[in-house]
C-alpha cells in the first residue's frame, strides 16, 4: 500500500519517520519527535480520531504486507511498537466503553454450565437484538449507483485483505477451537483456490464497478470510523491477551452476515449487475449461513469450554463489532438521507 496523505501531526511525523532508514539520526529524531505528540492524553473521540486511526491502521500494515517504500527494518523497530501501545491504550479502553453501551443486559449462565452450546446462545441472542440502522436494507431498496461505489469503498479497506487480522488468532488456540477457525478460513482464502479468495471475489466485485481494486488505494477515501473497524481487529488479532476478543468478533461477524450479504448482492442487480458482481455478496450467503454454526459453537463455545475466564473477552469482541458497525452503519446513512457523500472527499470511480 502506497503512504496516505497525512492527516494531523502524528500522521506528519510518522511519515516523516518511515521514510527514512531506521537506525539513522533522521529516524531517531522523528520517532522520538512521535513519543512527545503521542504521550497519554485524553481524546475526546479517538474512535473518530483521524490523525490516530490513520496511524494505527499504518502501523498495523507493517505487520500485514508493509507500506511502498517503507523498510521492512520498520515492523518492530522498538520506538514504533512503543508508539502503537500509547494510542492503544486509549482506543482499546473506547472500544470496551461503547461495547458496554451496545451490549445492554447480558443473561450468562452460572459457570457450571458454560457449554459450548451456551455461549452460542449468548452470542445468537446478541446478534438477533442489533436493531440499529440497516445500511443493507438501504442498498437493497434505495442506494444509488455513486452510493454503491462508495459503499465499495468504505468496505475495501477491510475485504481486499478479508480474514487476515482473525487468522493472527490461529497460532493462539488449540484443540477444537483452533480447528474451527482453520475450517472457516480454509474457505474465506478459497479452499486453496486463489481466484475464490473472498478478497479476490471482493475485487472482482469493484472492477465490475470500473473501481481501483489495488489495496489501499481509497484510504485516503474514507473517515477515521472506516479505518477503526479494521484497527479494532487488527488490535484484538495481534495481542495474545485478546485472542478471546477476536473469536468474539469473528463469531458475531458470521452470525450477522448472511442476510445483509443477500440484500447486498439484490442492490446490486437492481442496477443491471450480473453475477460477476454479484458472487461475493452470494458467496458469503451461503457460506456465512455454515460459518456462523461454526463460529459459535466449536470456535467461541470451544475456546469458552476450554478456558472460562475468557468468556467476558469473546463477549467484549462481540459487542465491541456490533458498536462500531452501528456507528458505521450511522454514519452512511445520515449521510446517504441527506444527500452528501460518506467519504472524506468524492472520489472518481473509474480506475
């Protein structure tokens, strides 16, 4: 992915820094230049924050493919990492705050009787209460065509690299839960076929669309709530002590995505789109109907049966992924209802 265009001055100095060598005089100066203007503060919304989402998502991508022109000397250079953990100390305690609001009562069982089977159940039940806004019902019915484009954009920070921040969680289980996140990833990277990846299927989806489906290539695109919900897994995927928070997330992301999926992919042949387009929305319809047994019942309930004490971390991943999609989803539509774009800038469709 190519640098974005900065947004505030620890986005500046950050830049500044990855381009020059690491170890050099220049580097030195501009990281510590980045400990000053990120010393523990108190944010009024991070989650909307776009100098910091912008800078946690950049520092999460030297650990997934890295960034044009960036050494790859950058991924743990100790200053950086020190970085990261001043920005996710504040963003990790927002995230649990709106969890807390978008969970309302939850009824758990006495721990006798945490079963796999229980937890589903919790997590089912969370999922069938999300009642906020419906961005997939608007596609359906009303989304124009540039309203699809930048709801394309919006999603492809995320679905041009889909599953990789849950695969972190992989190496962190054992036993039935690690089985289970295997099988539902053997199918989001295509079951061993590259042209079925879902990701490839996404960009697929976009060249349908005369889109650019490089990675990256809207980030300069979309607002700071679009860059924290793949921050938020970036965060739970790649810190051990979270591994219950990204199970969490993964399970409610299946139990929620088959239906929306269906609207989607009917949005989308309202405007004349085939099934080229169309296979990425109709593949996850099908697939996320098998995933979100799955999910629920051998990762979440498994990895819950394993290890109870992790319980009120699967349920913060669950409920910390239905407070920022509702966000998201707000967000879209006030904007889509009152005629403006949902993005930072316009931004031309064609490639």
């Amino acid at each position: 992915m190519k640098i974005p265009e900065p947004r505030g001055p620890i986005t500046s100095t950050l830049f500044r820094a990855l381009t020059c060598t690491p170890g050099s005089d220049d580097g030195a100066a501009a990281v510590e230049d980045l400990r000053l203007l990120a010393t523990p503060k108190a944010y009024k919304d991070i989650i909307g924050d776009d100098d910091v989402q912008l800078a946690l998502f950049c520092l999460y991508e030297l650990h997934y493919s890295g960034l044009e022109g960036v050494s790859d000397e950058w991924e743990w250079e100790p200053g950086l990492i020190h970085l990261r953990r001043l920005m996710e100390r504040p963003f990790e305690a927002a995230l649990r705050a709106a969890a807390a609001s978008a969970a309302g009562e939850i009824n758990v069982p006495p721990a006798a009787e945490l079963t796999s089977d229980a937890v589903a159940d919790i997590l089912f039940g969370l999922a069938a209460s999300d009642t906020g806004p419906s961005v997939s019902r608007f596609v359906a019915k009303k989304a124009t065509l540039d309203q699809l484009q930048e709801f394309l954009i919006h999603k492809s920070i995320y679905q041009l690299k889909e599953a990789d921040p849950h695969t972190w969680a992989i190496p962190r289980l054992t036993g039935r839960p690690k089985a289970a996140l295997v099988e539902i990833q053997a199918d989001e990277y295509g079951g061993g076929r590259p042209e079925r990846m879902h990701s490839a299927l996404f960009a697929r989806t976009m060249r349908g669309l005369d889109m650019d489906d490089q990675y990256g290539a809207y980030v300069d695109a979309v607002p700071a709530v679009s860059l924290a919900a793949v921050n938020m897994m970036s965060l739970f995927g790649l810190n051990r002590r979270l591994r219950g928070a990204i199970t969490g997330h993964l399970a409610l992301y299946e139990m929620t995505s088959s239906q929306p999926n269906r609207l989607y992919g009917n949005g989308f042949r309202r405007h004349g789109f085939d099934a080229e387009v169309t296979r990425y929305f109709d593949e996850h319809v099908e697939a996320d109907a098998v995933h979100e047994q799955i999910a629920g019942r051998d990762l979440a309930g498994g990895l819950v049966e394993a290890e109870p004490g992790l319980l009120a971390d699967v349920l913060f991943g669950a409920t910390a992924a239905m407070a920022i999609d509702g966000r998201m989803s707000t967000h879209l539509l006030a904007s889509w209802e009152n005629g403006v774009t949902s993005l930072r800038a316009a931004v031309p469709a064609a490639a």
